[in-house]
C-alpha cells in the first residue's frame, strides 16, 4: 500500500520514460513514486534491442571517437526531412549526452557502442562512420533485489547475446545455429541481454534509490484543480485512493499498440498487431481528455510481419512475428510483383515508402527454398514447417496467382533481381550496401554481398505482410521545450508533462533511426524531472 498520498512527482508508467523521470527527479531532491498498470515493469524498453542513439556523449569521448551534439542535430535535421520540429529536436539532441552520463556516471548503467552508427545513412551531413547507436553490457539479474527481480520484464526476444556478438555468431538469419545449450545457461543464470539489461539496470537503480514503485495500479482519472493537473486517483489491489503531486504528473504510459479503437481512431487500421507489451493500450488519452490537450499525428514506420496463431506471445494468444526479406533469397512485392524499396536496411522501411502510396498494401514475402533450408522464419527453424500463412508453390505463376500477385509481374521481377544477383549488384535499391545491412539485416556468412541471392530453387514460398507494431505510435500529445503538455488553444497545461511513445514525435520527425525512441523516453522524462525540480535546462539556441 502506498507509504504516503502526497509526493513531489509522479510518474505513470514503468517504461523507459517513467524510471528516467523518478530517477532524475529522485538526485535532484524530490520525493517521487512509480505507478505502473501492469504486474511487471521495464516497460516496451526490456523487449527492445536496447538500443539507444546519442550522438557527442561520454561513451564515444572515452572510445576516442570524436562526435557532437550539433552533428546529431545536423544529421537528424537530414534525416527527418522537415516533419520534426526544430526547436524540440535541437532540445534533444543537445541534452541526450548529458541524459546518457547522468545514467552511466550516477544511476549504474552500463553503455556500449554498437557499431552501427548512421549505418543507412553513411553520406548524408552529420553522419558519423563510428559511435552513436549504443547497447547494454550483459546484466546479471541475480542482482536484482528479490523483490523486484521476478517483476523486472524480460524479453521472450533476446536471451542469448548482445546486438554486437550476434554478427559474430551469424546474425538473426544464422540464429538456428547457435548452441541451445548456451541459451539455456544463460536463461538459468539470468543473464540478460538487450531490452532486458537495459530494464534491469534501470530498476536497479531505483531499487538502490529505495523510490516506491507500485505495480497492477488502476490510473482512474487525472485530480485537476484550477486547470492543473494535481495528482491521480488509483486503484491499488481494488482499493481507491488519491495520490497529490505538488510538482507535476509525468505521463510515460508508452503508446497505444493494444487498443483497437485506437489504432483504428488514429491510424486507420484494423486487427494491428504488436511485439510491445500488452499493457500498452494509450490510457493516457482518457486520462488527459478533462484537459483538452493537443494531439499531433507524425507518421511512423513499423515492421512488418505476419500473425501465427497460436504460437505463445507476449501478451495475446497470437505472436506477431516480423519478417526480414533482408536475407538472400528473399524479396519484397507489390500486389503487382513489383519490388519497392531497400530490403536490406530495415523492413520497416518499406513501411514507411508504402505511407499514402496505396500501391504498395499489402506487400508479400517471396522465398525460395534455398532461404528456407538455410535460415530461420521467424521461430520456425529450416526444415520445421512454416505456419499457415505461408502459400507454398513449385513456379512463381502458380505462386503469385495464390497470393493474389501478378504472375507475369512477379516472374519479370524475379529474372531481372536475379540476374543483377549473379552480378553481385542490385541497382534498383542497392540492396546490402549499407552497414546497417552488412551487420544487423543480412547474413555475414553470405559473400560478397549478405543480402543478396537469388530466388530460383523451387518451391517458392510467400506470405501476405502487415504492419506490426513496436510502440513506435504516431499519434501523441503535443509538448513544448520541457515535456509540457499544450492544450487545444497552444496553452501550456500546468502540471502534466508527457514523455516517449505518449508525447508526439515532433521532436525526431517521421523517419525511425535504431534508438532515437529509447533515447527520447529517457531524454525528455530527464528535462520534465528538472523542470519539476525547477531547473532550467539551457533554452535551445534555435527559434
Ligand atoms: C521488439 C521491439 C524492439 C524495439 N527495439 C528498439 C530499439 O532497439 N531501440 C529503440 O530506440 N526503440 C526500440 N523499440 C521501441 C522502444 O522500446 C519504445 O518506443 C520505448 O521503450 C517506449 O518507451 P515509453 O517510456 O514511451 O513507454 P513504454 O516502454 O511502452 O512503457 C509504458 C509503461 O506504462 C505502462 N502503462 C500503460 N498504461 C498505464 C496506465 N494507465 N497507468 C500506469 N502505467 C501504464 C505500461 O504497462 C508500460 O510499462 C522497440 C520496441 C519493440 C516492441
């Protein structure tokens, strides 16, 4: 039960944003506690690749790489393409590295590079070979104060290394490969990897800080005096109870993958499916509505995938399993057999073409055998068989002409992508040109090129793809230079800061880069912290 009813700052959700805030808030002197609707915390952050993306921090400085903050702006400024607003994204870009050292130097976190740095991006202004994108160090969880260790969210994702040892051993295509037994030590020893060190180190940490952390807490309604948010009203184990916040309510209630109604609402999609926890279901919009806070929509990339019934998930009956045609042997069409984008760099990406370009949903999967008898799809490893939203076929014709794919299309494809294949180059989308493609997206072991092979071992495999989400929401509240929610009338609400997947991606735009989403949870939860405490981060130099 809760220790007191008033407190400095509190913070709804345990996810990325809401362990950031508590522990900034927390140094700086503020009494501070956690609210979390799920019985477990970490957040959508522990079933991320944990990956985090600072550009000018302590972490590059110590491995000599020499990096800005102003070059991170430059390059995110490219890289957003005019749908971020520059005032908030000079604002992150210039306090993440300190956001980084505060939880390096003070809260026990430990960093280290991952080196993709503005891997699809190698030639654009302020793009850096080397630093940048980071991950965890593997994290013990026996260190985990009981209590809090079996609550500590774990992903079902990444239980047997870090991002960068997966290239040594392969990649994501080779995974079949690696020793089930090392997986299942590491399991018993409760190593964790990935989102999962990243959760633990920041539980952790507040765990060391003895901040009350309350988890299967019902949010019932926003108290609001005078127009300003002054606290919530709970429901703890059926019990009602109102907890005041003197010095604001920080909103880290991450997205609203599982709400139906939401996605429907907001994105215009039916049956969506997510990798995020299933506690992720934009409560905050409800909360906030007394309020009348701004929303913005930016479009998002998300992955894309397909469902497998009855596989075990991470919330629902269904598992939503994404699909990489990153690896050879694999493309992406068009109902019309057409290919669209760079395979190689991130599926998602194709997403993000496909945004308004009807012409490209649905998209299909195209396998040839020889994908299957070297790598695995989705859980399914070569040789098991594959789930049955997979159309098997001895030609392409009789392939597409299932999937409701032009036939001449997709076989004029296949000849020509073949072809190049034999060449080594792929002129239409450069296909594993990219670092990011070389390390994360393609097969190491495949040369000269880890993306490229070509499809002509029949029988031929495809699947109909759809968007699956990672919480990376488009739609949000609007928030200013501080995490301030702004009303309907571009009014400053006293009291209430939104953060991560709940406040608009206005600061880094549309276009998703490995980590910008980690690294803006933790950023801006940081800024609404000392705004709360009454500090002034330095204004933006940018008007
Ligand atoms: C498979 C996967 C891989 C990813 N990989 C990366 C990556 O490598 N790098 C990266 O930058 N991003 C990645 N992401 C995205 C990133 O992890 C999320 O965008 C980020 O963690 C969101 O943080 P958040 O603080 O906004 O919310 P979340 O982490 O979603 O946390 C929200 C918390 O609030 C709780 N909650 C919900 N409603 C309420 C309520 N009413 N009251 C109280 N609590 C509530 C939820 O239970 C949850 O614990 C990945 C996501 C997925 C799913």
């Amino acid at each position: 039960l809760l220790a007191k009813e008033r407190y400095d700052f509190v913070c709804l959700g345990a996810g990325i944003g809401g362990l950031t805030g508590a522990l900034r808030a927390h140094d700086l002197g503020l009494s501070v506690i956690v609210l979390e609707k799920s019985d477990q915390v970490g957040g959508t952050a522990a079933y991320s690749s944990g990956q985090q993306w600072v550009a000018g921090s302590y972490v590059e400085e110590e491995a000599g790489i020499e990096d800005s903050w102003e070059e991170g702006f430059r390059f995110l400024t490219w890289l957003a393409g005019g749908t971020a607003d520059p005032t908030l994204l000079e604002k992150f870009c210039r306090t993440a590295p300190q956001v980084y050292e505060f939880l390096g130097r003070e809260a026990g976190v430990r960093w280290c590079i991952f080196d993709i740095p503005d891997n699809g991006w190698p030639d654009a202004p302020g793009s850096k070979k080397s630093g940048r994108c980071t991950e965890l160090e593997v994290f013990d969880g026996k260190r985990l104060p009981e209590g809090w260790r079996h609550i500590t969210r774990h992903s079902p994702y990444s239980r047997y290394s870090n991002n960068e040892m997966y290239h040594e051993l392969g990649g994501l295509p080779n995974r079949h490969t690696w020793d089930p037994r090392e997986t299942k030590r590491r399991t018993e020893q409760d190593l964790r990897f990935q989102g999962s060190a990243l959760a633990a180190y920041f539980v952790s940490a507040i765990a060391d800080r003895d901040i009350p952390m309350h988890v299967n807490v019902e949010n019932r309604a926003l108290i609001v005096e005078d127009g300003r948010a002054a606290g919530v009203v709970v429901a703890i184990d059926g019990e009602e109870r109102r907890v005041l916040a003197d010095r604001g309510v920080l909103i880290a209630t991450g997205g609203y993958d599982w709400s139906p109604d939401l996605v429907k609402q907001f994105d215009g999609r039916n049956g969506f499916g997510s990798r995020a926890p299933q506690s992720v279901t934009g409560d905050h919009f409800a909360l906030m509505e007394p309020l009348e806070p701004k929303l913005a929509t930016v479009s998002r990339p998300h992955n894309l995938g397909y469902r497998e019934p009855g596989e075990i998930s991470i919330g629902g009956k269904d598992r939503w399993q994404s699909l990489y045609t990153s690896y050879p042997h694999a493309i992406l069409v068009n109902r019309f057999g057409k290919r669209f984008t760079d395979e190689s760099t991130n599926s998602s990406k194709s997403e993000t073409d496909n945004m308004g370009e009807p012409i490209n949903t649905p998209c299909f999967a195209i396998l040839d055998s020889q994908y299957r008898k070297k790598y695995q799809v989705g859980v399914v490893r070569p040789g098991e068989p594959l789930p049955a939203a997979f159309v098997e076929a001895q030609s392409l014709g009789e392939l597409a002409d299932e999937l409701g794919i032009d036939p001449a299309g997709l076989e004029e494809t296949v000849a020509t992508y073949n072809e190049n294949v034999r060449r080594g180059v792929d002129p239409d989308f450069n296909r594993g040109t990219t670092r990011a493609a070389q390390i994360r997206f393609g097969d190491p072991w495949m040369k000269p090129n880890p993306s490229l092979g070509p499809l002509e071992e029949p029988p031929f495999y495809g699947v109909s793809l759809s968007p699956v989400g990672v919480s990376l929401t488009q739609t949000g509240f609007v928030t200013d230079e501080y995490a301030r929610v702004v009303d309907t009338h571009g009014k400053v609400i006293a009291g209430i800061y939104a953060v991560g997947n709940a406040a608009a991606y206005l600061d880094v735009g549309s276009t998703y880069h490995p980590g910008t989403a980690n690294t803006r949870g933790m950023t801006w939860a940081y800024v609404a912290a000392e705004h709360a405490a009454g500090f002034r981060v330095p204004e933006p130099a940018h008007r």
